[in-house]
C-alpha cells in the first residue's frame, strides 16, 4: 500500500500519485505536505532533488479539487525555462484524474500558444518572472484570485537578479494568500525576500547543509591546459551512465561539447545562448539516452531532473560554495548513488578550502592511472595514494552495475556514435 495515503488526499490524487509510481514519501514530504495541507506558510530549505515539487504541488493540487475552475487559483515562479517545464510536467503527471489545468510561462517561446492558454482558463500558472510580468503588462494575466503562491529555488532566482521582478509579481498577489518558499540555501537577499513574502512561517529544513550523501567526491589536481586530455582519458576509464559536465562559461560549453563529438561521444551542449527549441532537445535527448554526455553552464542546468545521472564532472571550479552544491545535486538523486568529480588548478585552492568546510572532511585527492602530467598540491595534504604507494583512482559506485554494463557495451572510439527539523519560525 502506498505510504502516501497517510495525508488522506482525494481519491483522485492518490490515483495520480500512483500512476507516477510513487510509493514512500521523501523526507520534505513527509514534513511539508500535512503543513502546506493545514494552510500554514512554509520556508523550505531542501536541496534540490529531494522531491520538494510534490511537496507543494500535491496539497495545492488537493485545495484546488474544490472551489471554482477557470481561474488562476495557484502561481509558482521559478527562475529557468527548464524548471518550469518540469514542474509542469510533474503536475500533469498528478493531475491526470481531476479537472485542473496547468500552464507553464516562460520565454524563449512564442506569445500566443501561451495567450491562447490563458484565455481558454486554466487554475495553476507555473511561470518564470520576466515572461509573466510581459503578460500582465498585455493584460493577460489577472493574479487577483490567487490563493496559493510558490517561490522555487529562490537563492538561485535572486543569483539570477530576479528579485525586482519577484516583488513586483507579489504587489500583485492578493495579501490573504498562502506562500510557500523553497531554497536550497538562505544568502542574505533570499532571508529579505522570505521575511517580505512570509508570515508567520513552518520552517522545514531537510539536509540543506551539505550536499546529497549519496554522492561521493573525488578532486582532480591538474593544470588548466590538460583538463580536456584527462576528461577524455576519465571518461574512457571510468563505468558511467549519463554524465552531467559542468564548465564555467557559455563559450567553453559549446566547445568541449563538440570536441567530444569529434572523439566519438554521444554528447550535448546546454547554455543560455541556445533557442528553447535547441534547449529542449538537449534535455530530451539527455533524459531519453540518445545522449550520454551533457555539457551545460550553472545557469543553464537549473531545473535538470533526470535521476539516471551517474556522474557529474566540474571541468570548472564552481564560482561558489552554493554552486557546488547545486551541480552535485544533479546526481545521486532519488536515493540513487552518484560520483562527484572536480577538476582543481592551482589557483582554485581557496574554493576547495571552501567545499571541504562545508562537507566537513578532506576531498581526496585522484590521480588518473596512466595520465602523465605535473603534480602539485590543492591545499596541505598530499595526493591521495593507495597503501602500495600507488596513485588511486575512483571507482564506479556500488549500485552502478547496469551502468558498468551498459558503458562496456558502447562503441566511445572515434567515429562510433535526512536529517529534518520542522519548527514554526
């Protein structure tokens, strides 16, 4: 029997939550669904892949089986195109016993499908904020109705320099509304907006500190100029399944995408100079297997949601601490295993001081077998070496023997293509 039937939701959401195949509930779920069901606001503070988008969308779903239709009832901003898509298509997912609608609102895409949308009713927006604000300024949005009000990811949405255009959505909400606030860490600017848009709010925190334990960490000494050679020899020694690559800036993305295809891997670029046509067909094509290897940007890859992700790799050192945990959280999703490594020049050893802080113990460091290149130190301890004297290299997590399998079957050469709390706060 599902686990989910503990919040008594109707018969016809519990339908839905089983044709998704959910069976237990996540740690955020268990805490903030019976409290978003009471009618309390609630900040989240949740990493993301820990299922926080049921959290909300459920009980929000369960409000709207009553009461009036047609009219936008419930509004959730979040700050890429690619999460919104997901959420949308997660509440299409759960809503496909009851007569609710969902649209997504971002840009990137044409007006009118949107604005056609819109007119023909709908009870829940799922919008990013520039786009929205677009349609109210044509009239085509009216938020007066709106009971509930979602903010997701909103460190990343005041990193974006979203936070002008979030308070100028919320002066148009209703004051009598619930809201409820998810993010994976609280800077300053996040803390401001959680005090201007909450009252009174249940804080439910779900092992926000550090990243995903399901997730190992290795770091990767080398110097800048042979970072594409050991990524090339990494991927050709190391079991994987999808590998998610993390680079620094939009051009780099592009350009190690395609000197990957040129050695023979089934690879995508994602980043933000990319059509949202172009977009989507990376994410599809990474989710359904057509690609193994997607090299993105940090901005690009918010809202990536695929639980198959074996590895990501940072080519680059991640500007922030923040960042970091945000790229691993892509991998070891959904209680799955997942390998974490970083690429680490000499210049990046303040960042590493940084990560290792926050995870509370020392990264170790690898050494690829077989890669010949100059060694140095990341920080004061030594390279991590085996008890023969040996460099070591990491090996594939356990739990990852269909993606061993599945990765010695493929053609790489050239050519072949909880620690929880709730309080009231």
């Amino acid at each position: 029997m599902s686990k989910f039937n503990q919040f008594s939701f109707d018969p016809r959401i519990q339908a839905g939550i089983t044709g998704v195949g959910f069976t237990d509930p996540t740690p955020i779920q268990k805490q903030a669904i019976p409290v978003v069901m009471k009618g309390d606001d609630v900040l989240g503070l949740a990493q993301t892949g820990t299922g926080k988008t049921a959290a909300f969308m459920l009980p929000i779903l369960e409000r709207l089986t009553r009461g009036p239709l047609r009219r936008i009832r419930a509004l959730v901003l979040a700050p890429t195109r690619e999460l919104a898509e997901q959420i949308h298509q997660a509440t299409i997912a759960f809503s496909a016993n009851v007569n609710v609608r969902s649209i997504a609102i971002y840009g990137g895409v044409a007006k009118g499908p949107q604005i056609s949308a819109l007119r023909h009713g709908t009870e829940i927006i799922i919008a990013c904020p520039g786009r929205l604000l677009d349609l109210i300024g044509d009239s085509q949005v009216d938020l007066s109705n709106v009971e509930v009000f979602v903010l997701d990811e909103a460190d990343r949405m005041c990193d974006m320099g979203f936070l002008p255009d979030v308070l100028r959505i919320v002066k148009r909400l209703p004051e009598q509304r619930q809201s409820l606030f998810f993010s994976a860490t609280m800077p300053r600017d996040a803390r401001q907006l959680a005090n201007t848009i909450l009252r009174n709010p249940v804080t439910v925190q779900i092992g926000m500190t550090a990243p995903v334990k399901t997730v190992s960490h290795a770091l990767y000494p080398v110097h800048h100029q042979s970072k594409k050679k050991l990524l090339l020899e990494l991927l050709h020694q190391t079991a994987t399944g999808r590998v998610l690559i993390f680079t620094r800036t939009k051009y780099r993305a592009r350009n190690l995408a395609q000197d990957l295809d040129r050695k023979g891997f089934r690879v995508a670029a994602l980043q933000g100079n990319m059509s949202q046509n172009q977009r989507q067909q990376a994410m599809d094509g990474f989710r359904k297997g057509k690609f193994d290897l997607l090299v993105a940007t940090d901005i690009a890859a918010r809202g990536i949601d695929v639980t198959e992700i074996t590895h990501v790799i940072n080519f680059d050192m991640p500007d922030t601490v923040d960042a970091y945990t945000h790229r691993i959280g892509r991998t070891g999703r959904a209680q799955e295993t997942g390998e974490a490594f970083t690429f680490a020049t000499p210049d990046d050893g303040p960042m590493v001081h940084s990560i290792e802080q926050l995870l509370g113990y020392r990264i170790n460091r690898h050494q690829l077998d077989g890669f010949e290149y100059e060694k140095f130190e990341v920080g004061n301890p030594p390279i991590h070496k085996n008890s023969n004297g040996s460099s070591h290299r990491a090996a594939a997590p356990k739990g990852n023997q269909k993606f061993r399998q599945r990765r010695s079957n493929r053609k790489w050469q050239t050519g072949d293509k909880s620690n929880s709390h709730t309080q009231r706060g």
